[in-house]
C-alpha cells in the first residue's frame, strides 16, 4: 500500500472554523481541489455533486444571508439569539465556504442515496487533497442546511440536496490527535464461505 496515501487519509482532520486565522487559500487552489472532487465515483455518470464557493466579501454576505434565514424561518418559540450570532460570525476567519449540493440524476433507476454518497465521496476528495496542501478544512451542516429556504436560497429544485457547507482556510494551530472509539474488529465480519 502507498504509504503516502496511508498517511494522508489517516492524518486528514476537521478544523472548526473558529481556529482558521483568516490567511487567503488562492483561488486556483480552491479550483484544484474542485477539480478532485470532479473525480468522485458517480453510478451511471449522473455526477450530481453541484458547489456554490463564496469568497472574498461573498463569505461575508453568505453567512449574514444564513442568519437571516434562520431569523425569518425559525419559529419565535424555538429562535435562539446565540445561534443567529453564531451563524452570522461562523465564516469570519475562513477563506472560503463550499456550498455542498446533490442535484438529483434523470436516471430514476439510481437510489437518492447513491448520489448522496456519489457528493460525500467528491467532498472526500476535496479534504484529502486540502489536507494534502496544509488547508483546514470543516464540513458543517447546522443552522439552515436542510431547510427548505436553504434549498430555494442556492437555486436548487425540490428533488436537490443541500448536504452542508465546507468552510477552508488556514489555521496556526496544531492538528489534533486522530482518534478511534471503536476497534475494527466491532465494523468488520468477514465471511470466507
């Protein structure tokens, strides 16, 4: 097994948004690492996975906008000031954020859960090779992501997915430590016959 590859997968992390530092990744960077996720497997070609990037002011805009849907959709009995805050300031120190969308294939025949799994393996490949280049990388799916304003506000159809939002940047401090709860022995059977 390439042990480069090795490393690479076991090493990658989440990094919140909150410890990113503000630094810039450059845009052909981030058009690289879209171009990765280009690569996912997809069953019959459908390639679902759809991205909408904010950069520069638009990160800024985006989670204002966020907020604000929360304001208005949320009902007054479950509106908690410190989530509208939260959702207002979450991109603050991070370079970009990746609207993460699964627009639904023609082929009736391909379960929706293919092609949810079809855009995670795109965002997968997104993170490696983020974590490849020293980018900190956060896929969150709070506040709005599974709303129905969500879905109007990105432009997406009733049969279209938002999945989450993948904020990168950099981060000045150290990786945590990668952990495991469960030994592989409790998420594997094999069967010789």
């Amino acid at each position: 097994m390439d042990q480069q590859l090795a490393t690479l997968i076991k090493d990658r992390r989440t990094i919140k948004p909150a410890a990113m530092n503000g630094k810039k990744v450059p845009d052909e960077t981030i058009q690289q690492l879209l171009e990765l996720a280009n690569w996912a497997p997809t069953h019959g070609y459908t390639e679902p996975w759809y991205f909408v990037v904010y950069s520069g002011e638009g990160v800024k805009r985006f989670c204002t906008d966020h907020a604000e849907l929360y304001k208005t959709h949320t009902p007054a009995a479950q509106y908690i000031p410190g989530n509208y805050e939260k959702l207002q300031h979450q991109g603050d120190l991070a370079s970009h954020i990746i609207a993460i969308c699964m627009k639904r294939g023609d082929n009736p025949k391909i379960p929706e859960i293919e092609e949810i799994a079809a855009v995670s393996c795109a965002v997968q490949n997104m993170w490696l090779g983020a974590a490849a280049e020293g980018i900190a990388a956060y896929w969150g799916s709070g506040g709005m992501t599974y709303t129905p304003a969500m879905q109007d506000y990105l432009g997406l159809r009733d049969q279209d997915k938002v999945l989450g939002f993948f904020y990168l940047g950099y981060t000045d401090q150290p990786l945590p430590e990668g952990r495991r709860l469960k030994p592989m022995s409790e998420k594997v059977r094999v069967v010789t016959n």
